[in-house]
C-alpha cells in the first residue's frame, strides 16, 4: 500500500436518514490508509447515536454548534492531518475504489489536485444521471493538466481530492458567501496554478433531493455576485491573464441561478430576483464569453429572458426548466 495518507473530511447535519450509507461507503474503501473527519455541525437528531455505532479507530468526531457547511468543512480540514483532503457530504456516497484510484493519478508528479466524474442518485440511492460530465471527458486522463483545462468542469468539491499542503500554503478555505461557497473554492483554487489530474474513474455518487442544501430557491441566488466580487477583489494575475475564462464562467453560473429563480414562488421576489440576475448577465462582455463552453440549453434560456422577461418567468418555462433541471444543466454546475 502507498504510504499517502488520505482524510475524509464529512460535515453533517441532520443526516441520519442517509449517515450509514455514507460511512460505510468509506469503509469499503480498498485504500485504508485514510481518517475519516466527521463534524457534526449542531444536528438535534440521531446523527451521533449512528456514528458511535462504528467502532473503527480511523473515524473522529467532532461537535460544533450549528455554523453552515462551509465552516464545518474548515473544522474539518483544521483537524485533518493526510497528504490529501476530499470534501464528502453527509448525503452522498464514494463509489467503491475511489480513494484507490485517486491516490494513483498522483504517480503522475507532485499532482495538487485530483478530478473524477460523478453520477446523480436520488433519495433512495438510485441512479438518475449517468451522462458523463463533458468537459472531464474530453479531458486527457492520467496527465498533468493546467487550471485552464479544467475550470469548465463541475466546482463541487465531492468529485475532487486536494494536496493537503496546496491548500494550507495558498490560505485557501471556504469562505463565508450564503451561495455556490464550493465555486467560490474552485475559482481561488484554480487561481493559484495547481497542477490538475483528471482520472477515468467514477469517484461520486452525488445526491439529489428536496430539502438538500443544493436546491434553494430565494433571494439568496443574488448573492451569486458575492462569488465573482470575491474573487475579482483578491487581483489574480490568473484572471487578469485569462479574462475570457472568468467572464465565461460567471456567465455560466449567473444564468444557473437565473433559470433557478423561475422556481421562486412569489411572484414580486421572482420579479426582483430576475432583474437582479439579468442585470448581472448584461454587464459581463459579450466578447470575453466563450461560446464554446456554453451550455447550448442556458444560452436557449438566456436569449429568452434577454428577449422577453414576461415570457421566460411565464408558467410554460418554468414548467419546462422543471424537467430540464433534472437533467444535464444541473449535472453540469452543483
């Protein structure tokens, strides 16, 4: 066995409906040399009755009062003592071989960050999407790859494993932003030069569901700003360099957040949510936007809302982003 040491780190809250299916995906792990980080971020349910269940000395457990995801994540990483990191929600489960896989694409060098595909399953565990991530798959595999080749992929950090060392001497950490904290990571991360691998390997299962963190629909997505303004604020020469890049993702993720709002039930924050996002939208320049990497289905969108606001916050989109929600656009973003 590689005397790589891997922590798992696992913020939780509220989640003994799915808790054991998680745990025990990571301890079918073929790789054992891991410790596996849970913290519990203030759960008022049974989250800590299950954990006590398992007796294997690779698991801590760690109670803070309840904070958000994003800082039960950093307690997390504070505590984690591994050459590597992975960021595994509560819900979601490591498909067998996964920690296996990843610690073999880093043969290939001094490799600061790790990037599999994932599937979407739905609360009972089964497979809803298997259409692959497209821009990981037109990705070269088993090779050192720059930020530029993979910034389009999925940000969330389930699907990803981090050199422990990258992120303790770039201070990166999950910032407190109310939405897309894992995008705001990804972008910082990139920022800094890592050196990529993309693995031919199923790393996730990535849960879908009502009630999960991912599917808000309020007036938190205006705060999809506070990503950019985050970012932007810190100078990277990256971004100054690669201006098409950041430009196209924002256009990217602001229009996620657009189509969202469509499913915003009262129709005056509807309203204010849309003007808001669309705003965002008109200001990002045109020409710095990579058609290329657009996902064809946003821009469908896109060109609607620009076109006739009346028409894309009509009940026949909203009904039509319902189901295409489902589908490739979510898969494609978080």
């Amino acid at each position: 066995m590689s005397n790589i040491t891997v922590s798992v780190v696992i913020p939780m809250y509220n989640v003994e409906e799915f808790l054991a299916a998680n745990i025990e995906s990571v301890l079918r792990q073929t790789y054992h040399n891991i410790e596996i980080i849970c913290v519990d971020d203030g759960s008022t349910d049974s989250t800590k009755k299950i954990l006590n269940t398992y007796q294997d000395s690779r698991i801590s457990y760690v109670y803070q009062e309840n904070q958000g995801v994003g800082k039960a994540k950093n307690t997390g990483f504070k505590l984690a003592t591994g050459d590597y990191v992975l960021f595994l929600d509560s819900d979601d489960i490591l498909p067998d071989g996964t920690i296996q896989a990843y610690v073999d694409a880093t043969v290939a060098g001094e490799v600061d960050l790790v990037i599999g595909d994932y599937s979407l399953i739905n609360r009972q565990g089964d497979i809803i999407e298997t259409v692959p991530d497209n821009e990981i798959t037109r990705l070269e595999k088993g090779q050192i790859l720059e930020a530029s080749d993979v910034i389009y992929t999925s940000p969330f950090p389930g699907n990803k494993m981090f050199r422990r060392q990258f992120l303790l001497d770039n201070e990166l950490i999950f910032e407190p932003i109310r939405i897309a904290q894992d995008l705001n990571l990804f972008l910082r991360v990139l920022a800094q030069s890592p050196k990529v691998v993309c693995i031919d390997h199923k790393v996730l299962y990535y849960r879908v569901y009502d009630g999960s963190v991912s599917k808000s629909y309020d007036a938190r997505l205006k705060a999809i700003a506070e990503v950019f303004e985050h970012v932007e604020g810190q100078g990277y020469d990256f971004y100054k360099q690669h201006r098409s890049l950041i430009e196209t993702v924002k256009y990217n993720h602001v229009t996620f957040q657009l189509m969202k709002c469509m499913k915003i039930r009262d129709k005056q924050l509807r309203s204010e949510v849309f003007d808001f996002l669309i705003g965002l939208i008109k200001a990002i320049p045109v020409e710095l936007v990579d058609q290329d990497h657009l996902v064809s289905e946003a821009r469908e969108y896109t060109t609607v809302a620009l076109t006739s606001k009346q028409q894309f916050l009509s009940m026949r989109m909203r009904w039509r982003y319902h189901g295409f929600h489902k589908k490739q656009f979510f898969k494609n973003f978080y």
